[in-house]
C-alpha cells in the first residue's frame, strides 16, 4: 500500500493549548524544508530549545508511538533542514507520517494568519483544529485541495505522460485538481481532454492519500481508453505515450506516492 495511508503508531491529535515536554518529539520547518540533524529520528523538544534559531508556538500534531509530537515553524534555516520527501527512506514510517501531517498543516498555519471576512488576526479555536477569528468569530479549517489522478489503461497498456517540471525521464499517470461544482468522476474526463485529447469509459474509484506538497488529497481513478487521438497540451503535458510491462519508461515515481501504487497494481494485473 501506498505508505502515507498505511496504519502505523502516528495517531493524529489535537490539543491547542497543550505545550510540548523535553522529551517531546518536534517537526521543525523552515519553508519547505524539515530540519533533521540526525535523518533517523526526529528531534526532541529539549534539543530544538537549545537552537539558535527563532521558533514559532509549537502546535501539537498528535502521538508517535504514544510520545507527543509538535510542529514548530522557523523563520532561519541551517545546513541540518532538507527536503521531506527523501527522509522517506531513512525515518521510522510513524515519523514520516507526523511529518509530512505537519508540512502541511504548517503551510495552513503560515498562510492563513488573517481573518479572510474583516481582516482581523485569528487564534486556535479550542473545540476543533481551526482558526477563529479574534474580530468577528469567523473559523478558518485547515485548507484542502481535492485532485484526481488516474491510470488510463488500453487493453495492457496504461498511459504515462511527463510535464515540463518533471526530471529528465520520469513519467507518471494524469493528475489535476477538482474545479468548483464538479464530481470527481467528471474532473478525470475533463483533465484527460484538457491534457492529452482522449476520452475515457468505466472510471472506477481505488483509493486516496494525503499529499502535504503543500496541501492535497489525492483522489485515484482507474479508466479504460474510449477514444480520441493522443495530443499533449504542450503546457502542462509536454510527452504522452502508452507503455507496456515490458518497455517502461526510465524513471516512474517514486514509491511514496499514490501515482506509483496504481501503476504497481496495473502491472501486477490488479488493475
């Protein structure tokens, strides 16, 4: 399974005014990047402390393996913050799991410091994870971005494309972002359209995930080809093509991801 969705000791929580304890675990950011001086193990409160950095208010994020965990925003960087997505490989999976959870509620926190109804400042609401509003009462949820991504197959063949930011030879399935008023089911149709020139019959529902880059959830669809001529935007997709077991394009995403987990099970025959 996909590991963001898989069950671990990472039990999400939330508790405003709860301050953390030395022995706290810590999810530190500096922007996008986590600070990790050791990539085993995140870091202990009492160890953050000592830093010669500006920290924001800790936010409890929930347990790792019942010890409580923060996240903590820092306006400095060092040479110990990296990006998230490789400490995948080298974190305990309850860890990675607390820390792409605060990557993304870190991201809400940043950005939504001010009421969007009069302007005022908002505060932690002490019922639910929330901002309330310190001027007219308005609350503000943590902000989440639906997406569809979809393995189109063709018989046995499954349809991979590339955009423009990708590395050089990585390809993936289709992916965009659900538009207001739409059903998922009609986002996949329409993002095939826009993207790559096809229609496609029999979209089928799998399963989701969370992505914290900076705020998604991932919505995966299975589809069977249903005509169209294959023709990239040239603006979001650069290439598309259709793939067999065999003839694999030189990169695929990585295991982390949604993306990867479909295209593993079309080509274990699950799909």
């Amino acid at each position: 399974m996909h590991q963001l969705l898989d069950d671990t000791e990472f039990q999400m929580g939330y508790a405003p005014f709860r301050e953390p304890q030395p022995g706290d675990c810590c999810v530190v950011y500096c922007g996008d990047s986590i600070y990790l001086p050791n990539q085993r193990q995140l870091p202990v409160f009492s160890d953050v402390q000592a830093l010669s950095l500006e920290l924001g208010k800790p936010h409890y994020l929930g347990d790792v393996g019942g010890q409580a965990c923060f996240i903590i925003d820092s306006q400095q960087s060092t040479e110990a913050f990296s990006s998230l997505k490789p400490t995948h490989a080298t974190l305990p999976l309850a860890q990675f799991q607390a820390a792409a959870f605060g990557r993304h509620l870190n991201h809400w926190l940043n950005t939504h410091r001010y009421c969007g109804a009069c302007g005022s400042s908002l505060e932690p609401f002490e019922k639910e994870r929330a901002m309330r509003c310190t001027g007219c009462g308005y609350l503000a949820y943590p902000k989440i971005s639906p997406c569809v991504i979809v393995l189109v197959r063709d018989g046995s063949k499954l349809l991979l494309a590339r955009s423009p930011h990708f590395r050089a030879g990585l390809y993936s399935i289709l992916a965009g972002f659900i538009e207001i008023g739409e059903s998922a089911e009609q986002a996949v149709q329409r993002e095939l359209m826009e993207e790559v020139g096809i229609r496609v019959k029999n979209v089928r529902y799998i399963t989701s995930q969370p992505w914290p880059f900076p705020s998604s959830l991932m919505l995966g669809f299975v589809a069977d080809y249903d005509g169209g001529e294959l023709k990239p935007d040239g603006v979001e997709i650069e290439a598309a093509a259709w793939f067999d077991a065999d003839h694999l394009p030189e990169h695929l995403p990585h295991e982390l991801s949604i993306s990867s987990y479909l295209i593993r099970l079309f080509l274990d025959g699950k799909l």
